[in-house]
C-alpha cells in the first residue's frame, strides 16, 4: 500500500492501482516497438506490482507498523514470495513480458544480494534467465534496456503523484532519465506543479503524443489511526470512502 497522512486519519492507494496508473502514463508514449511488443510493455508495467501478499485475512500485522498504523510499502520487508509470483504470473503472458519484469525485480532488489542465500540464490535466476530470453527473442541488452527504462519512468512519476511528492514553491523534482535518449548523458526529464495543489502538473521536456493528458487513481480515506491487527484494517479499507484523484498533465 502507499500510505499518506491526511488531516483526519491516512489516504491509501493499493500498489495494484499505482501501476494502473503507470500504464496510463506509458499508453500516452508515442509508441516505439512494434504492437506485440508494445502491448507487452503497457501490460508490464500495469501488473509490475501483483501479487501482493494476503495480509489482511488472519488477524497478523504484516500490514501495520509497530505503533498500529497502515504501513507504507516503504516499511515493508521485501517479500521473495511475491516477487516470485510476479515473475511466474508474467511466464504465463510470454519471454517479452517476463523479461521486462525481471528487469524491474533486478533493478529493486539487486542491492539485496548477499542478504541471505534464497535471495541471492533468486538474483542469480533473474540474471540467467534475463540472458536466455535476450538470445532467444533475439534483442540487445539496449533494446530490452529501452523499453524497461519507460516502465521505470512510468513507476517513478506515478509513484511521485501518488506519494503527494510534488515539491511546493513550484519547484521541479527528477522523474528519471529520457528511454529514448543516447549517450551517457541522456536527457533527464522533470516534473513540477507551478501553481500549486489542484493545478496543472508540468513535465520538461515533454514526451506524451498529446500536448495534454489526464491520468487518475482511486484512493481509500480511512478515518482512523491505528489498528489492533491487519483483519480489522482490511474490514476498514473495504468500508472506507474511495476518491478518484486525478491530474492534469501539460507542457
């Protein structure tokens, strides 16, 4: 979950619905591979975050920090059985498509390595497996690195909007550098809110097809502060109050 305080308890966002939000984000691209491929990256990107864990059924506190409040997916230990289930969930949509998930679990999860030995033992898997796919599907470590990058892109602007990560003042924060750039210095594109909350959110340089774009995502507002286990969080979620969020985006 992405958890933000609010005035009157905390704003949660499911990690499901952040992705959703990410594909809208890599669907207003200009498209640069070919439909399969294409089609295979939006679907990456859309599913990089399924999987999540069952917390909210046996009364445990996975879900919640140590003071009984919804934990942000910053709090959370990493989770092999759902990064696991990610990569096995994509092998049923084909080598494209887990390739691209593998390389986002490499880019999270490979500062882990040496941790413990079933993680490193599951970095190793990636890396192999990244390899074959390449020989197989007949592309270069850049062309797989291109298109991964858009699905990084995509994760960390929405990820930005989701987590109220905006800076005041109307001052830019960093998105991530540009896919479809060349060199060591690709150019790094920026995201800023001029105006303030509520107004138009701007993106330099601008790399959509449409000179305007309007992306949204649901968010559940609960009204307390704290919770005895993750059973009594989860009956919370299902009764809270869902608002869309949207933003307009712009040159």
């Amino acid at each position: 979950m992405i958890v933000n305080p609010s005035p009157t308890g905390w704003q949660v966002i499911y990690q499901q619905a952040h992705a959703l939000l990410a594909m809208q984000l890599a669907w207003a691209w200009p498209p640069f591979l070919p439909a399969d491929r294409w089609v295979g990256l939006l679907a990456a990107t859309a599913q990089h975050d399924d999987e999540q864990a069952p917390w909210h059924g046996r009364g445990g506190h996975h879900g919640l920090t140590p003071a009984g409040a919804p934990a942000n997916f910053t709090q959370v230990a990493f989770s092999l059985e759902q990064a696991t289930g990610v990569l096995h969930a994509a092998r049923f949509q084909g080598r494209w498509r887990s390739l691209l998930t593998s390389l986002h679990l490499s880019t999270l999860h490979e500062p882990l390595r040496g941790s413990d030995a079933q993680t490193t033992a599951f970095l190793d898997e990636l890396r192999a497996d990244q390899a074959r796919w390449l020989r197989e599907l007949h592309l270069t470590k850049a062309q797989a690195r291109q298109a991964y990058d858009l699905l990084h892109w995509c994760d960390r602007l929405s990820l930005i909007l989701c987590r109220q990560e905006l800076p005041e003042m109307g001052r830019e924060v960093e998105i991530y550098p540009d896919p479809l750039g060349s060199g060591a210095r690709r150019p790094v594109h920026f995201v800023s809110q001029p105006a303030g909350p509520g107004t138009p959110v701007v993106v330099r340089p601008w790399p959509f097809a449409e000179a305007r774009l309007v992306v949204s995502v649901e968010a559940r507002q609960l009204h307390q502060l704290q919770f005895k286990d993750d059973a009594e969080l989860a009956a919370a979620l299902r009764q809270a109050p869902i608002a869309t969020l949207s933003w307009e985006l712009r040159k």
